[in-house]
C-alpha cells in the first residue's frame, strides 16, 4: 500500500469528517481546514442516503468495508472513488469511529451504482485491523506538517507525530508523558478542564496563541481539538492537531498593510486634487496683487509658501500613484529616497532633532520592481532607525546610495542609535520578534512595534535577489545595507 498517493479520513457516525489529510483534501479541491467539522454529504454525490447508511450502520462484526462511489470535487465535478472503510475497534466493543481510505478510480461506467462488501472480511481478523490501522494513522500522521496528537479522553497524550517536537520544542518522550492542557497556556486551561467534562462541548474546539520560543522568537500555533465519541456519545479520544500560522498571519498583515497603504493613496490623491484648485486660485490671485503692488514685501510670502504647499502635493500625488501600482516599473534609487525623506518631515522628531545626511550616487541605474516593494522597505528601515534614536542625546542619520564593483546598488542607513546586541542581531529578521514594546501593549514610554518591519522587508527583497546586511554595536549605532542587483532588474 502506498499511503501517500491514499486520501485518508476520519469519520464519526454521523459521518461528520473529524480529520482529513491533504491529500484527500486536495482530491477534492479543498484545503483540510475547509473539510474539518463537515459531514461527508459536503462532498458525495445524490447516492449519499444509501452511501452514510451503509458506512455508518451499527455493526459490532463489520471490520472491513469496500465499495464504489460518487464524490463531488469543489465546483461540482463529479470524481468516481474507490473506497475502504475501516472499523477500529477492540475485540467485543463497538466501533467508535471509522477510518476511510479513497483512491480516485477509473470505470467503464463512471456513475455505476454503488456496489458494496458487506460483514466481516473472512481474511482479516479484529486484532490484525486494529494493529493495521494503528500502523496506517502513524504512517500518514508522521508526512503531516502539523502537529497531530492523540490523546485519552482526559486528555493523556498516547502518541504524537514527528512535527510535534519541532513545533513544541521538546522531545517526543517528554511530550508522551504530557497532559494536553500542559500544551495550552494558562488562559486556556481552565476553559479546557470543562470542555473535557462535557465530551458533546469537544465536537470541535480550537484557540489560537501566540508561543515564544526559548532563542526569543515567536511564532502562532492554532489549536483544534476533536472528541471522537462512540455510538453513546461517550468520548473515547481526542485528537489534536496543531499548526503553527505564523506564516498565514504574517501574509494577512501584509496583506491588510496593502490595503491600508492603497486607501490611504487614494484618499491622499483625491486630497491633493482637491487642494490644487483653490491653490491655483491663491497663486494667481496673489501674483496679480504683487503686479499692482510691487511694493508690499508679504505677497513674496504667500507665493513662496503655496510653492511650498505645490511642491508637497506634487510629491504626494506622485507617491500615491506609484504606491497604487501593483505593476514593475523602472525605479530611480535615488528620487525614491528623496520622496520618501520628503514624507518623513512629517515626522516631528525626525524634522526638528534628527541631523540627516544625504549622499547619492548620481550616476545610479535604475532598478526595475514594484515601487511599493522598495518603499516599504525603506521606510522600515529608517523607522527601525529613528526608534533606537529615541533615548539619544545627538541623533544622526546617514543615507547613502552607490554603486559596487559586483553592479550592485548599495542603500545604506546608519545611525548613531542604542544599536543591537550580538544575540539579538541573530534574531532581528524573525517575523514578530522585538525588543520594543508590543502595539497594544500598555504604559508605553518608548517605541513600540509587531516585530514584522524588518521580517517583511527581507521577504519584500528576496524576490529581487536583493540581501539586507546590518553591522552594530551597542550604544554606538547601526548600520543597516539593502543590495540590489542591477543586472537582474534591467
């Protein structure tokens, strides 16, 4: 038997789908976290009354179950299946649940009736499907990428997977000699304890945490959690399954930081249009004043504060329309770092006690990405920068662009910061990691952050074979280099 190439499910006797694996999900065009706390009518086809009643019929003798059907891929698409059901269960008790086994079949007659094996299989006795299931749940439960446990109904663990070690970070033995709720922090505890009372509340449960990992990292494990109960209700296992989302939530704040930054642009465009007019009128109107009183000095005031104002409107319709793109475009290094020091001067402590230094490589190629890539980027960088200047008496930035002798485009910010101690410098790109106070979080006095500015620039970057070094050294400062090749952006 080739398990990897079997779709394999796990079903009660209502024939609700308590565990799926992605195979079997992806038979049917779904992820398994779709299927989860479904019943097996969600994807079979109009034979499903005579179907789940001959799966799913009480039968203390029945070990083994073979036949034909009809499931249903997302969308309709009718997919012919070969199916073994089998039935665990000690000698002289009742089955508890049942463990299917699909392979995706080729008929002459794709929408045969269902034809079925029914009573025991002569060839297979109690004891050898009970060990052959074991070994087949082991089997498929160790190529999982998630953490898969079983566990008694009062929440003794009696095995867990390969995963499950790198996902808690202690050994296979240690974690066997576990409790489930030694797994949950202290806030869920409690609501577990009385979910385990009441096996009909343990259907499906799931909570989401966030673990911090003994090197400072963190990551965000997902829970879900199913009684398996017999034909009683009793609840006879409980079976776990941890992933670790850190990923996922990372793409969702991307995601969410796009959107946002795509609301803002259009807002910011629609704002700078509907100042340009009456600006217009301010400028014209002044100008004919001076023409008629060359001699009143304030009308020099008034021109040169609405070129002002026309100069930051330029800039931020520009912005917003190469924000907006999702398209490569050619990009000038240095006019982005310009127009994005530009928008920094909204920032006070930046404006009025920071002393920036500019040095561009005038004869810079350009680049060619997504401008909102390289931006963002940047302006992670210089916040990670103009935060460690919080606590410093003289704060100085440096932004220098060049070009190396490997044709690469050079960015660099230094600062003269609290910089990065040796170990934490390991961990600075590790999505959520921060030694700043967590947003949210309260008594803030300095610099907060979600420890994702720097994680989403090097993601942003790796797309360009682009590389982030950072040189620092505690109370002196950081350096922080973003590289760029040419060759592969032109």
């Amino acid at each position: 038997m080739n398990v990897k190439q079997e779709g394999v499910a796990v079903i009660d006797f209502a024939g609700r789908l308590l565990y799926v694996n992605s195979i079997f999900a992806r038979l049917h065009g779904y992820h398994p976290e779709e299927l989860s706390g479904e019943t097996l009518t969600y994807i079979i086809n109009n034979e499903k009354e005579s179907y789940l009643k001959q799966l799913t019929e009480v039968n203390d003798e029945r070990r083994l179950l073979t036949l034909k059907a009809v499931h249903h891929r997302k969308g309709g698409i009718p997919i012919p299946v070969s199916v073994t059901a089998l039935f665990p269960a000690e000698k002289g008790s009742s089955p508890g649940h049942i463990i299917l086994i699909i392979r995706e079949a080729h008929w002459d007659k794709p929408g045969s009736e269902i034809s079925t094996n029914m009573g025991k299989d002569k060839d297979i006795t109690a004891h050898e499907s009970v060990d052959r299931i074991g070994q087949l749940f082991k089997l498929i439960a160790d190529e999982a990428s998630d953490a898969v446990i079983l566990a008694a109904p009062d929440g003794k663990i009696e095995y867990a997977n390969r995963i499950s070690s790198d996902i808690f970070g202690m050994p296979l033995k240690e974690i066997a000699r576990l409790n489930l709720q030694k797994l949950l922090p202290d806030n869920y505890r409690d609501e577990f304890k009385k979910l385990l009372s009441n096996p009909a509340d343990l259907r499906s449960w799931s909570a989401e945490y966030t673990k911090q990992d003994d090197n400072g990292s963190k990551r965000i494990l997902k829970f879900s959690i199913i009684a398996v109960c017999n034909a009683e209700g009793e609840s006879e296992n409980l079976i776990c399954r941890v992933r670790d989302v850190t990923e996922l939530r990372l793409m969702e704040n991307h995601l969410r930081q796009a959107q946002k930054l795509e609301a803002i642009g259009l807002l910011a465009s629609g704002l700078a249009h509907n100042i340009n007019s009456p600006l217009s009128a301010i400028i014209m109107t002044a100008e004919m004043a001076q023409s008629n009183h060359p001699d009143i000095a304030d009308f020099d005031d008034i021109l040169m504060a609405s070129s002002r104002i026309r100069e930051i409107l330029s800039n931020l319709m520009t912005k917003s329309r190469f924000e907006q793109s999702s398209e490569q475009m050619e990009i000038d290094v240095n006019q982005l770092i310009q127009t994005e020091l530009k928008f920094l001067e909204a920032n006070l402590f930046f404006k009025h006690s920071v002393e920036c230094e500019v040095q561009l490589d005038r004869n810079l190629p350009t680049i060619k990405g997504v401008y909102s890539h390289f931006s963002q980027c940047f302006q992670n960088i210089l916040a990670n920068a103009l935060d460690s200047m919080s606590e410093t008496q003289e704060n100085k930035l440096v932004v220098k662009t060049v070009l190396d002798d490997d044709n690469r485009i050079t960015l660099s910010v230094k600062d003269n910061g609290c910089g990065i101690s040796k170990d934490n410098l390991k961990k600075i790109f590790i999505p959520f990691f921060t030694t700043k106070s967590h947003l949210g979080e309260e008594d803030q006095n300095g610099p907060s952050g979600t420890g994702l500015g720097l994680s989403t620039a090097r993601n942003l970057l790796n797309r360009y074979d682009a590389t982030i070094e950072v040189d620092s050294k505690l109370d002196r400062g950081s350096e922080f280099r973003i590289r760029i090749p040419v060759s592969s952006n032109t």
